[in-house]
C-alpha cells in the first residue's frame, strides 16, 4: 500500500515537470507577445464605465474612483445629466469630478465652460445618464464633440452615452464670466480634436418606455506623462505647479503660455479708497464657483487696495489649496447641519458674518459676497461711495449690490440707488453693529426656515431700510444651487441687466437718508401723473406718448401680503421679478420704464394714498387678470427655455428684452370715499 502512494506521488511530481518544461517551451515560442502583454498591463489605465437606472459608477483598475446614486421614480435622479471625470495621464488620481444638471435648463452653460477649462492631455470621462440630454444645449454638445464624441449629438431622452478620451490640445479660449450669446442651434458637428479611446450608447426602442438599457464600458487608456511647461521649473511657483498637478479645471492657472500668476492679487486697477472695508467670501463644496469668483475679484478695480478673507464651510482642500496659493487668509467652519438642509447654509452664514470681524478687528464696515454670484467692475467702487450712509443714517441696515428688479423693461440707470424695505442678499455690505445685533438673532440651528427669510420674518426691522441699485453690480450664476435651479436661473436671472462700466459715478446719494428719501419720493409722487387705464397693464405701454412723466398708479393693497395680488399683477405685467413684489417702500413700487418713472402705490397701505384725485379710478385686479398675468408668466417662460441670455447693446451694462400682449381688459368707474383714504370700487373687471 505504501508503494502504491509512493508510486503515485512520483507521478504526479512528474506531471508537475513535464507541465512546467510546457510552459517554457510556450515562452520561447511566443516571447513578443507575452512581453507585450506584461508590459501592456503596466503602462496602461483599466477603466470601467457602469451606467443603470440607478447610479453611475466609474473603476479604475478595478477601485472605484467616482460614484453616484438616484432615485428610482423621483421626479429628477440626482445622478441625471452629464458627468465629467478628469484623471492624471500618469498616476490615474481623480483631478476634478462634476456633475451637471442638464435635464434642467442653464446647466450646459457650466458643462461647456467646464469643458473649456480642461488641460490638455489629462483622461477625460464623459457620462451622458438618462434625461442628460433634455436641456443640453448646442453650446456643450459642440464642446464634446471637440473632445471626440461622435454619438452625443443624436442622443435622444432615457438614452445613455459613455466616452473615455484624451483632452485635447486647442487655441486657448477665454474665460466665460458672462454667459455667451449663442446662435438658435448648431447644425454642423464640431471638429474632434480629443484621442478618443471608446465611446458608448444605448439606445431605446421607440416600442418601450422608460430609459434605454443600462451601459457597461471598458476601456485601455495608455498612460502618458502630464503636459510640461517651461514656468515648472521656476522656484517661485513651484506650489502652483504642484496645485496644476494635482487637479483639473484651471486653464488660465495651468496653461503652458502666460499664465495667471499670484502676482494677480496686487494688479487690479486702483480706486480712491475712502475706508478700508474688508471683502469675506463664502464658498462650501464647489471648487469652480469659487475659482471663476476669485478670478472676477482679484481683476476688479480696488481688488489690490482690500483685505480678503475667505471662509469654507468644511474642509475642502482643492479651495484651501487654490487660496493659499493667491496668498489670502482662510477660515474653515465646521459644518453643521445635515447636507441638503437650511441649517448647513444658515450656520455658515452666521459663522461668516461673526468672524469676518472678528479677523478684522479695526474694521467697522464689510462686504459678504456668496460664491455663485459674478461682479460688475465698479463692484467695489460702489460700496466705497456709499458706506458713509451707514454711519450718517442708522435707519439704513446694508447696501445691496443686487436688485431683484434688475430687468431691462423696469430698470435702466445705473447711477441710481432706492431705499426699500428689504434683508441683505447677492453681495451686501453691512455694519459690525448690525453683525453684532442680528449674531444673537439669528435663525436657530435645526429651523427650516432660511436665514435671509427669518431675519425679515421673525426680527424686528426696527424701521430700518435696505439700499439697492436700480441697476445690479452683481449677477446669479448658478443654477444648481441650495434655492436657485435651472428654470429658475434661465427664465428669471438671466434676463437681468448688471452694470459693466467701471467708472459710474453715483447719484444723489444724500437724498437716501430716511428723512430726506421720504420727503422727495412724496414730492415725486404729489407731483407726478395720475394714469387711467383703460385695459390690462400687461397689453403694452401703460404711459402716454410724449410726456416725462413721473406717473403714479393707485392699486388697492390692505396689508404687505397682498391679498388682492395688486403689486403681483404689476410686476408680471411690466416684466420685473415675477413672483412677487419684494423691493416696496412704504407701499409704493418704482420703475424705470425707459427713462420715464412711475409709482405704483399700494392703497390703503402706503402713507401716501391720499395723493389722488376724487373720483379717481381706483384699481384692483379681477381674478380673470391674476389668472392671465399668471398665464402670460408661464407661456413667456416657456417660449424661452431654450433660449439664452440677449446681447449687450449698451456698453455699459447687460440687457435683454422681451415683449408680448394680452386681450384688452376694460374698467369700470369707481366711486369716491374722500381724499383721505383710496377709491375702492374701480376693479378690473
């Protein structure tokens, strides 16, 4: 028995011989092509592309590096739209990671400008996920192409595209602070410029519903050596070389030809500095909002001349990273809240606003800019010529650098300011007092209730008022945000105008003090044109040809809520904000209708309803108007979802113009109840 195991052991160890003399003769027979494979393994990227129903995942070399998941049957998935993933030619790491928002309107405007903003030679992948292409505009669809794509130009809604590619090299493009004025649709596919090395789609039957069917991609990517500029090897900016190494999406800081320096922080134009204000800007988890800010800022006029302090909610080490490059002074605030909720945002904002002074301890005044905003070049003049009024008039709480009512049909005159009652918002510069005053004020940890809301809402004003530029200084340019989507940003804030020309001198700036504004704007409206309707505001021109006016209007409003939506209908009809009235004073609503002013006064709210005549027509909206304001809303919106924002006639600031008409709406004569008080019985109906 022992034999027999002895026996067959020694078999085996001779089948173990004969297999192992196999293999080596097998080597010596194919030596190249095991060589190549060996080597291939080495000097080549494995990447995998997974895209379903549900999420998107990407590997490489079998290690997931980028990964999002989405809802079934929710309305939008938040893995939808078009994803871009940079990684290092050479060492694979992940050097940016985005996600656009394209099944809603706007968001191809931040996928071109991404794309724009890639080095050269880095791994691209692209992921188009159901619903990507329902807003992707020609802007980005041309883009990609130059990136190699051949497919996304023919993708169709619930279809799914992947694409793996090598950047390309390409002339330099400028940077997109405005969004660019584009023709209807692009009709001629772009010329690839990328090294395409597997590109993807899924395709769904016209026969089935739902999206197509899920994609899984590979791809061999040979790795290369990072692009090398002749800047990398001076000792002077040597951080900024290994920021440019380390991530993606900083082409005018990583470009091989001239580029941004830090030595941007003391360039910009100076401006006569009348108070050292400081400039807090607050950013979270969004890298390239902040670079494209950054960028805005440093090359404003006053930039050098103004302490900068930034304050991250979190530590985001590509944003730290990016500051300390440009030698600024950085705050970190742990965050508190749950991600996606009031209180994150809430939080950082109180954080903010209590520490900018606190950095600063000799300064009395400063400026709080949100990182989705881009500036006018007078962005900082404009708060150098008004902070005295804070200190003049303590009925003033901020200064504005937004109005909401910022549109080309209502507004025009960038030299102007108003006093409204209203809360800091979009770039505002404040008091210490008032940062200490509101500190202890501020909305509760856990509240749902947004900030900006609760201190109009639940603190006392105080009678205090709020000044605001008939013509913005800044202009929203996000649309993906915590309270600004899509829609949001192409029907409304992008059809705003905002100042451009940098050497606006402002107006009357001593007529803004309490006393003073409110014995003029009742001047203004003592003196100005009572206008008779005959048919709806929103038919067209509402003031008589060839007279400057002022105009004044009485509707009727009992309370600031506007029952009777009186100031709802005037503002849809003139085209300003169109979901309420936001910017009121004492009851009353100013335009700029193309130079000629007029006063909407809400009666019996304002003090200034006695300033009409008897017998005077007073108006008040039927439901049939509200419905057809509302209407006429929402068929405008609708007719310009594809559109994008007007060219800039005027060198001076950004406009657009629409214009539409409605069935006329006839009223009749209302009767007197004495000077004293408003006509009630003129409706339109």
């Amino acid at each position: 028995m022992a034999v027999g195991k002895r026996a067959w052991g020694i078999q085996i160890a001779l089948l173990f011989v004969t297999l192992a003399r196999a293999n080596a003769s097998a080597g010596r027979n194919f030596p190249t092509e095991w060589r190549k494979i060996s080597a291939m393994q080495e000097n080549v990227h494995k990447i995998q592309v997974i895209v379903n129903k549900r999420r998107i995942s990407i590997y490489l070399n079998d290690q997931e590096v980028y990964e999002k998941s989405g809802r079934v049957g929710a309305a939008a998935r938040t893995h939808s739209g078009v994803h871009v993933v940079a990684l290092h030619p050479l060492r694979g790491h992940v050097m940016l990671a985005r996600q656009f928002l394209t099944h809603q309107p706007a968001e191809h405007r931040n996928l071109a400008a991404c794309l724009d903003s890639l080095m050269p030679g880095n791994i691209l992948i692209a992921a188009a996920v159901p619903d990507a292409v329902m807003f992707l505009g020609p802007d980005a669809v041309a883009r990609l192409e130059e990136m190699g794509a051949s497919r996304i130009r023919h993708l169709a809604r619930h279809e799914t595209w992947v694409m793996v590619a090598h950047t390309p090299v390409r002339a330099p493009t400028p940077p997109r602070y405005r969004y660019p004025v584009l023709q209807p649709n692009v009709t001629v596919p772009a010329k690839p410029l990328g090294r395409v090395w597997g590109e993807s789609v899924a395709v769904r039957s016209l026969e089935r519903e739902g999206t197509s069917a899920f994609v899984d991609f590979g791809a061999f990517v040979p790795k290369f050596p990072a692009a090398q500029c002749d800047w990398h090897q001076e000792e002077t900016l040597k951080d900024q070389r290994a920021f440019c190494d380390r991530y993606d999406g900083y082409f005018r800081l990583c470009k091989c030809q001239d580029p941004l320096t830090p030595a941007l922080r003391h360039s910009a134009e100076k401006i006569e500095i009348r108070e050292v204000i400081p400039l807090a800007m607050l950013t979270a988890v969004k890298p390239f909002n902040f670079y494209r800010q950054l960028l805005n800022v440093l090359e404003t006029p006053g930039a050098a001349q103004t302490p900068i302090l930034v304050l991250v909610d979190g530590f985001q080490r590509e944003i730290i990273s990016l500051t300390k490059l440009f030698g600024l002074d950085v705050l970190v605030h742990r965050p508190q809240g749950e991600k996606g909720s009031s209180t994150l945002l809430n939080m950082h904002f109180r954080f903010s606003v209590h520490n900018v002074f606190n950095f600063f301890p000799g300064a009395k005044k400063a400026i709080i800019l949100e990182d989705d905003l881009l500036l006018s070049p007078d962005f900082l003049s404009f708060f150098q010529q008004t902070a005295w009024l804070l200190d003049e008039d303590p009925t003033i709480a901020s200064v504005n650098a937004f109005s909401i009512n910022s549109f080309p049909e209502v507004a025009s005159d960038p030299t102007v300011l108003r006093r409204v009652e209203l809360v800091p918002q979009f770039g505002w510069l404040v008091r210490r007092k008032w940062a200490e005053e509101v500190y202890e004020a501020w909305v509760p940890e856990g509240e749902t209730a947004d900030w900006d809301w609760w201190l109009f809402k639940e603190v006392p004003r105080k009678q205090r008022d709020t000044l605001v530029p008939e013509v913005s200084r800044v202009i929203h340019a996000g649309s993906s945000g915590a309270h600004v989507t899509g829609y949001a940003q192409e029907n409304t804030f992008n059809h705003m105008v905002y100042n451009e020309d940098p050497y606006v001198t402002l107006e009357n700036l001593e007529d803004l003090t309490k006393e003073r504004y409110e014995y003029l704007i009742r001047q203004e409206i003592l003196r100005a044109v009572t206008l008779t309707l005959t048919s709806s505001p929103c038919d067209g021109p509402m003031l008589p040809e060839e007279q400057p006016g002022p105009f004044k209007l009485f509707v009727e409003i009992e309370t600031k809520n506007d029952e009777y939506e009186s100031f709802y209908v005037m503002q849809a009809c003139l085209r300003a904000y169109p979901e309420e009235a936001r910017e009121v004073f004492r009851g009353v609503l100013r335009y700029n209708l193309q130079g000629r002013l007029l006063y909407v006064v809400g009666c019996p709210l304002s003090p200034y309803c006695s300033m009409f005549s008897d017998g005077y027509r007073f108006l008040r909206p039927s439901p049939w108007l509200v419905d057809s304001a509302s209407q006429r809303r929402a068929r405008v919106a609708d007719q310009e979802l594809p559109a994008v924002l007007r060219g800039a006639p005027s060198t001076r600031f950004a406009r657009g113009r629409i214009s539409d008409g409605e069935p006329d709406l006839l009223l009749s004569e209302g009767e007197g109840r004495g000077q004293e008080v408003c006509v009630k019985g003129g409706y339109f109906r």
